[in-house]
C-alpha cells in the first residue's frame, strides 16, 4: 500500500533491514490480536465472498487475510493480494500456504487491473494512509464489476481513550500522536461511508467495532503508544513524558485498572 510520508510504514522498503523485520512482524501480531480478528469476522460477515470470486485484497500486507479470502472463494475463486511494499510482498510469499493467492506489488490509487475485473474488493487500514483517499476509493470501485461487492476497513484515530491513567497525561499522549496525523489519517474511519456514496455505492453498511484493550501487553500490539519498543525519538513529547506515561501504564496494569477502547469502522457495499 502507498503509504503518506508522516507514518512508520511510509516507505517499508526504503528502512534498515531490523525495522522492516519489526514492522512486519507488529502487523502480524496485530493481525493475531482477538479484537483485530473480531473486526475482521464484522468485515467478511458483511462482504459476504462467495465461491468462484475473484477478490482484490488492496493493502495486503503479510497476506493473512488474502488467504483466509482464499479459503472463501475456494478452489474456483482467486485473490490478489496487492501491496505497494516489495518487502511485505516477499514476506506475504514466504507464508504462502498453496492456496490460490497471487501476490503483486502495486499502487491502490493506480491499479493495474482492467474495470470491472473483480468481484470484490477488501481494503484495511489502508485509506488512512494514502496520499488521495478518494482516488484510492475510485480505483476500488472501477475494478470492481457492478454488482460485486467492496469492504473498507480503517480507524478512527479520535476515538481513541484510556482509563486508568491520569487523563491530563492521557489527553497530552493523545494530542502528540494526533500532532503526528494529519486530519483524514485521525477520522478516516468514520468518513468510509461517505465516500462509498460518493462513489454510487449502495446497500451500504457500516458497522463501527470498538475495540476494547484491557492491559497494557494487549493494548500495546495495536496501540504504538502503549507499546515500550516503539523508539523513543518517534515520539512528539515533551523531555520526560514517555517515561511518566509508561510509569502510569505499568502501575494501571498492576492494579488491574487499565483501560484503552479504539473504534475501527467497517463499512461494506454493492458496486453500481
């Protein structure tokens, strides 16, 4: 997927050799995490894949959910897992399970496949890091036939909260990694919809799944900023913040108190 400049996954292929392995390996953690796995259920229960399709996974990643789609369409059916990354894509074949997966690298604003070529589209916190979400959104919407079915996934940043932890220090972790977002990265989720609508899609419906993160060990596979690894000169912080912060967080986690709650939206529709 191409990626904005302002994120870690920006330019997967461009980082040292030990932080393209790190990133890899949180987006198949994540990937693994029960609250990512019930989004995903909410997301598939609504594209609704059938046997025979030809299905674009738009943003791939690791390819995990391009081969459980895989095990959808069945024998009859292809996915093609695209993702901007030449790494990821590498790394999407070595876990290559045999199953009817085609990887290739790709832009989701400019894809190289004819219109109408397939019939669904699954594309996961993916927009929230384009350059042009509504480009991106067009691109999905011409390659799929009418009549086929597009499933967007993606987070709504300004949801995000805690408990637990002090909330004056919660809200200043908070403000430091929306200053890192530009607006479209913070509340993408909640914009998929309209922009579905936009597109002349229809049957549309968009199911908002709030995550819920009960320690700070869970929390942190999904939560950069609850996560100890993530360096600490990638935080916008004032000097001595992070380590108040994570102070409070393992404290939270000891007591049994702590609290993080994160909406991804999944919104699915009918290509007209």
């Amino acid at each position: 997927m191409k990626q904005m400049d302002r994120t870690p996954f920006a330019d997967i292929d461009g980082l040292p050799r030990e932080m393209t392995a790190m990133l890899l390996a949180a987006l198949e953690a994540m990937g693994r995490h029960p609250e990512i796995r019930r989004v995903r259920r909410t997301a598939m229960d609504a594209l609704r894949p059938e046997p025979g399709w030809r299905v674009l996974d738009a943003g791939s990643g690791a390819g995990d959910v391009a081969r459980w789609l895989a095990a959808e369409v069945g024998p009859s059916g292809e996915v093609i897992a695209l993702d901007y990354s030449a790494a990821t894509i590498a790394a999407a074949i070595e876990r290559h399970d045999g199953s009817n997966v085609r990887y290739t690298t790709g832009d989701v604003s400019a894809i190289d496949l004819p219109a109408g070529s397939v019939d669904g589209v699954w594309c996961e916190r993916v927009l929230q890091h384009v350059d042009d979400a509504d480009a991106a959104v067009a691109e999905l919407v011409r390659v799929t036939r009418p009549g086929g079915r597009i499933c967007l996934i993606d987070t709504d940043w300004s949801s995000l909260a805690f408990d637990g932890v002090p909330s004056q220090l919660s809200g200043a972790v908070v403000a430091a990694m929306h200053g890192r977002l530009t607006p479209r990265q913070i509340d993408m989720g909640r914009t998929l919809r309209r922009r579905l609508i936009g597109r002349g899609v229809y049957d549309i419906s968009a199911t908002p799944v709030t995550c819920l993160f009960g320690d700070p060990a869970s929390a942190a596979v999904v939560l950069p900023m609850v996560n100890p690894r993530v360096p600490e000169d990638s935080w916008m912080t004032p000097p001595g913040l992070r380590d108040t912060w994570f102070s409070h967080v393992d404290a939270a986690g000891a007591r049994g108190d702590f609290l993080a709650v994160l909406t991804i939206w999944a919104v699915t529709g009918t290509v007209g």
